[in-house]
C-alpha cells in the first residue's frame, strides 16, 4: 500500500480527532486568508477605483489632499493650458461645496456638490443625459431621498461662504449618475463650475480644489509637463498619491495583518503537532510491528508527514470558501466607518494572497510534523514491542 492510502486509513480510524484537527485548520486557515487578504485590500481597492476614474493625474496647488489645500484660482484657464500639453488627453477641473435640499416631508438633507470644468467628467451617467448650463446630475441617493429623476426640478441651497446666507436656486436634474468616490449613502450632485459660481453668487468664482488629468499614455511624463508649464501647482500620479494614502495610515491594516497571521499559524502549528504527537503516541506499538515487518524508517516518518498534510490539506480547502464569507461580512463593517467611499473594499482577492496562503499552509504542515516524525525516527523497536507485550 502506498504513503497516502496509510496515512488516510489511520486518520479514517480516528474520526473524531481527524475532525478536530481538519475543522481547527479551517477555522484559523479562514482567519489566516482573511489577513492575507486584508493586507493589501485597501491599497489594491483604492488602485482599482483610482484606474477606473481614467485619470492618471492629480493637480493640487500642495503636496496636500484635495478638501484640504488652498484652492487654484483661473480653473478655466488652467484646465485649458494644461489640456493643451502634449502628453495630456484630457483634464478636469472640480470645486467641491456643501448644499442642502428638503425631502418632501420638509426634512433637511445635506448634500455634497461638485461644481466641474473640463473636456470630460469624474462620473458615470446611468439614467437621462449630462449636465448643462442649469441642468445637474444626481446620485442615487439624492434621486431616491428626493424622489426625482431626469427632467425634474430641484431646489439647491449652497452652502459656499460661512458669513453668506445664500437662497435656494432652482435647478434641473439632466440625469442620474455614479460618482466614483461618493461615501456610503452620501448625496451627490453634479453640476458646471459656472452654475456654482452663480450659486455661491461669485464667491470663489472660478476655483477648484484640483484638477483630474489623463494622461496619453505615460503619467510620470504628464506629471513632469505639468510641473514645468504651472511651477505653482503640484501634480502627483495615481502610484504618488497612492504611496501618500498608505504611508498616512493604511499600514495599520498591514501590520494587524502581519500580527494576526502570526498568530493563526502559530496556532495552527501547536494544534497540528499536539494531534499528531498524541495519534502517534497511542500507535507506538504498531509503528514498531510495522518496522519488524519491514517498513523502513523512512517510509513510517513519510506517513506521519502525509497525515499533516491531510489534516491541514482538507482543512486548508475548507478555510477558503469560510474566509470568502467571512471577509464579505467583515468588509461590510468596516465600510461603514465614516468617510470611506461605498466603492472601496478592505478584503479584495489576489492570486498573491491565494499563493501565500497556500505556502503558509504547506508550511505549517511541514513543521507541525517535525516532532512527531522525530518520535518515529528514534522509536526503538524491540524495546517497544516488549512493553506492548508486557502491557
């Protein structure tokens, strides 16, 4: 009989610890892919949504994050003159502003505006058509809580200077569109720059918070065109800003990470050993029958191997589908911290996960077998078919 049916038939002759063994191996197997997948998530999720946009570019007047550096003045000018760089496809220039609305019951509701300039736009329009002088678009949530759609009417309080109480404007919904960085159940409205200028009534007329870049193919290129052309700005690729995203906090995630897949296959390692030192302790006295027989040390110490590596085998392909459901409900939770955008994920797959996952566990199996196979190795033979007999 070969390795592998042995080793089976001695786990098959202890269900009840086999079990145990395959069940703990999934559940810290689950956890351990869970880590794995959770390490670079984030970053991954925030790359995907970043290439999606089509925009390779980020225009600051600082080194600063957009909301958080002073604005640049001549959007217009400044989106023309850096649309017409060689390396440039296209550009967007975006104000951000608060805004609010009522609900027909007559509750207020806070609303994000982006007022934009350019030859393109950050959103995606799903329903109607695209903005116009007067005419936005709206999200989603704002179609829903409001109860319009293409073609109807919506009343917009700015909310664009502290000392300024500004009235209500009406405004015309062209469509509803997806704003790709839009919060859990935020409102989101869309609309010219110059239709909120005229709604702020001229109060930082004509600036944005950033300007949004496409590049023609190179974005180091583009970045350095934009910096020679306008030595006031500071323009940043996708792989910039996201190197400033991770260094200011995303390694967190990273280093609970590391920390608890230390953990996992610590105790996995410990769990593993402990089922396998006691499986061969109780089988003393036949290991050493089956060496009188004639099995060769070697072949005795490769069972012992081959039933780490069922164990953690069976458990291992368990752990996947239960780490898949458990990274999907714990991703839920953690989008639901404040200021995390509904299109980023903290769990995301990658094969590089799944390769070191599968390395951990192969790992573990080989190391879980040390001690045990140790105990094989050196049983002597005549000696323990003696106490057998005795006993």
């Amino acid at each position: 009989m070969t390795v592998l049916p042995f080793a089976w038939r001695a786990l098959v002759r202890q269900p009840a610890r086999s079990a145990l063994g395959i069940l703990g191996v999934a559940a810290v197997g689950a956890l351990l892919f869970d880590m794995l997948l959770l390490s670079e998530g984030l970053i991954a999720s925030m790359r995907d949504l970043l290439e999606r946009t089509g925009y390779d570019v980020r225009v600051t007047t600082t080194a600063d994050l957009p909301r958080t550096a002073p604005r640049l003045d001549h959007a217009s000018e400044t989106v023309a003159g850096i649309r017409r760089l060689p390396s440039i496809r296209a550009a967007l220039a975006i104000r951000f502003a608060d805004a609010s609305a009522s609900r027909p019951s007559g509750e207020p509701l806070a609303i994000a505006v982006e007022g934009v300039v350019g030859d393109a736009r950050s959103w995606t329009v799903l329903r109607g058509r695209d903005i116009e002088p007067g005419l936005v678009v709206v999200n989603e949530a704002v179609a829903t809580a409001l109860g319009v759609g293409p073609g109807d009417a919506l009343m917009l309080s700015p909310s664009c200077a502290e000392s300024q109480a500004l009235p209500p404007i009406p405004l015309r919904v062209a469509g509803v569109a997806g704003f790709p960085f839009e919060l859990t159940n935020e409102l989101n409205v869309g609309m010219p720059l110059e239709t909120l200028d005229a709604a702020c009534g001229g109060h930082d007329a004509d600036t944005a918070d950033l300007i949004l870049v496409a590049s023609t193919g190179d974005p180091d290129a583009a970045a350095t065109e934009i910096g020679r052309a306008h030595p006031e700005l500071r323009a940043a690729t996708n792989r910039e800003m996201l190197g400033r995203i991770e260094q200011g906090g995303f390694t967190y995630f990273r280093q609970i990470s590391t920390v608890l897949t230390t953990v996992t296959v610590s105790f996995a390692l410990l769990l593993i050993t402990v089922l396998l030192t006691v499986s061969v302790n109780q089988r003393l006295g036949e290991i050493a029958a089956l060496r009188a027989l004639g099995f060769s040390q070697r072949r005795v110490v490769t069972d012992v191997l081959c039933e780490s590596s069922l164990i953690v085998g069976a458990g291992g392909l368990l752990s996947l589908p239960l780490g898949l459901a458990l990274a999907s409900g714990l991703d839920r939770i953690l989008k639901s911290l404040p200021n995390i955008p509904a299109a980023v994920h903290f769990f995301v797959y990658e094969p590089s996960a799944l390769a070191v996952h599968l390395s951990l566990l192969a790992f573990t199996a080989i190391v879980a077998a040390l001690y045990p196979m140790r105990i094989v190795a050196r049983l002597p033979i005549a000696a323990t078919l003696r106490d057998e007999a005795i006993s």
